[in-house]
C-alpha cells in the first residue's frame, strides 16, 4: 500500500508554491488562508521537513520544497489527464477546425498546440479559409466565421465570441524614437498598414480619434490583419489590431498600443458546426478548452436556437 499525504495537503503545497503566496494560494482554491497555512503545516509535519521559509510578505521554497514541488505538479497533471480522459473516452480519431488565415495563425495555433499537448491521442487539423467567406467550410468539424451566414440554423449550432475593439498597435521603437508617437495626431508622420484594400477600417478610426489630420501617405495594404501586424513587428509602420490578433504581442511587449483608443468592430466572430455534432466529445472539450474560454462569450452559450 501506497503511504500518501492527503490530496488537499498536496494541492495546498502547489498552489503556494506555484504563486509564492498563501493567499493567493487560497484564493485560487476557494479556501481561506489560514486552511492553506494548516495544510501546509501537516505536510510538513508528515514529511518530517520544512518546504517555505518566509521572505517578507510572501514564501521562498526551501531545496527539498523545490523537488517537491517539480514531482507534485507532475502527479497532479497525471491524475487530471486521467480523469479528462475518463470523463471523455471518446477523445480519440480527428478533429478538424477551420479559422480565417489571421487567427488561424496568430490564434488558433496556439490553441491547437495546447489542445493537442492536452489530448495527445487526437488528431487535430487546423485548416484556412477567406478572411471574407460566410460559409461553414464542409471539411472541418468547426469554423470560424465573421459574422453569421444566412443558412440552415436547422442544421447548424453557432457560439460567440466576445465583442471585440479595433486599435493601433506598432513596435516600441516608433514610439521611443525622436518622432514618436504620443497622441493620434502624429500618425500624420508614419505610415498605416492597412489590412483591407479600401482604408475603411483605419478611416473609422481616424474619424473617431484624429479627423483633423489628413490620411497620411504611403500607406501599406495587405489582405488580412495577420500579415499587416508582421510588419508592424518589423518597424514597418502602425497596424490596426483587436485583442483576438495581436493579444499574445502585446502581453509579451513585442507590440505597443501607443494610444489607449479603440472602435468596436462592426461584426463578430462565432464558431459553427452542425448540430449533429453537439454531443461530440471533441469538439465539446475543444469548446470547454481553458485556453479557448478567455474568447468565448461569459455565457458560452449557442445563440441560434429553435
């Protein structure tokens, strides 16, 4: 027989250790700090070792803490994928999703990576489609799609995804150099990437924020925002971009918004597929997947429904 510590002294110690901090320890578990506190003291005590020593107002792991803590996390992953693959035992064959070309590859990449570490027994396609099709791509399990076609709703389920704001995103560097950016007005001095042919999208926001100042010249067009962000990384010029695009560059630094100025977009995105579909184990984790969830309505409900 096995000789365990409890399962919530051991949660207990990751969460702290993870954040380095009881409280937010206790926090992340819906417990109160003085729980997190005992827990830990009675894996200590168990253990017959000190795992934190105080620094402050926060904890330090001691040495034995620090191996402890790798061969925790590593046990807990083991028993959520145990139980994920419990709970859907049908997470085996292909799922095949279908994303316009700026977000399959400055979103959904990274989701698809993550699922497919998660599910390592599913096969997961990530296919493209025209930025401007409105329709459900026959070939795919889910599709992305701006805004609703006119189709069978008999036939088709459709989940939103939140409302997002347009706005200007460049390299740091354009707003720490001589001619930096420090209000709307100075666009006039730098060069705009489109990603339409017509302007329309930098023109509404130029109305709303700078009408005083004249489109300026040299702008740049490309056919989808993920290529007009590329070269905004590259010092090309200014961008316009929404958290869905441009989200990952902007936590990461490598992106700025130089100005705090947004328009909301006149469309929405929804993921579609057919309603035969809805028990699928797949694409229901896929829907339920924590690093889709932070895109997806509160809600996360349908709203096509008879």
């Amino acid at each position: 027989m096995r000789k365990l510590p409890p399962l919530s002294a051991l949660k207990a110690f990751e969460a702290a250790a993870r954040h380095r901090h009881f409280g937010r320890a206790a926090d992340e578990l819906f417990v109160t700090h003085s729980a997190i506190s005992h827990q830990v003291r009675s894996l200590e005590d168990a253990l017959g070792v000190a795992l934190f020593e105080k620094q402050g107002r926060q904890v330090a792991l001691t040495h034995v803490g620090t191996r402890m803590l790798h061969a925790v996390e590593q046990a807990l992953d083991i028993m959520a994928e145990a139980c994920a693959d419990a709970s859907h035992p049908g997470m085996r064959g292909d799922l095949t999703l279908s994303a316009p070309p700026e977000l399959a590859h400055r979103l959904f990449t990274r989701i698809a990576a993550e699922f497919a570490d998660r599910y390592s027994d599913l096969t997961l396609r990530l296919l493209v489609h025209d930025s401007d099709s409105r329709e459900v791509n026959p070939s795919a399990d889910l599709t992305l799609l701006y805004d609703l076609p006119a189709t069978d709703w008999d036939r088709y389920w459709a989940v939103p995804m939140r409302a997002i704001d347009f706005f200007p995103v460049c390299h740091p560097a354009l707003v720490q150099q001589e001619n930096h950016l420090a209000q709307p007005s100075d666009l006039a001095r730098h060069r705009l990437l489109h990603d339409d042919q017509d302007g329309k999208n930098w023109a509404t926001w130029l109305g709303a924020f700078a009408p005083e100042i004249a489109p300026p010249r040299g702008n740049l067009h490309f056919a989808h925002s993920g290529l007009a962000i590329e070269a905004a990384l590259l010092k090309t010029g200014v961008a316009l971009a929404d958290e869905l695009t441009a989200g990952e560059e902007l936590k990461s630094g490598r992106l700025v918004r130089p100005f705090t100025g947004g328009v909301p977009s006149p469309g929405q995105y929804y993921l579609v597929y057919e309603r035969r579909k809805r028990d699928d184990a797949r694409l229901a984790a896929f829907l339920a997947f924590p690093a889709l969830a932070p895109y997806l309505c509160e809600s996360n409900s349908p709203i096509i429904e008879n």
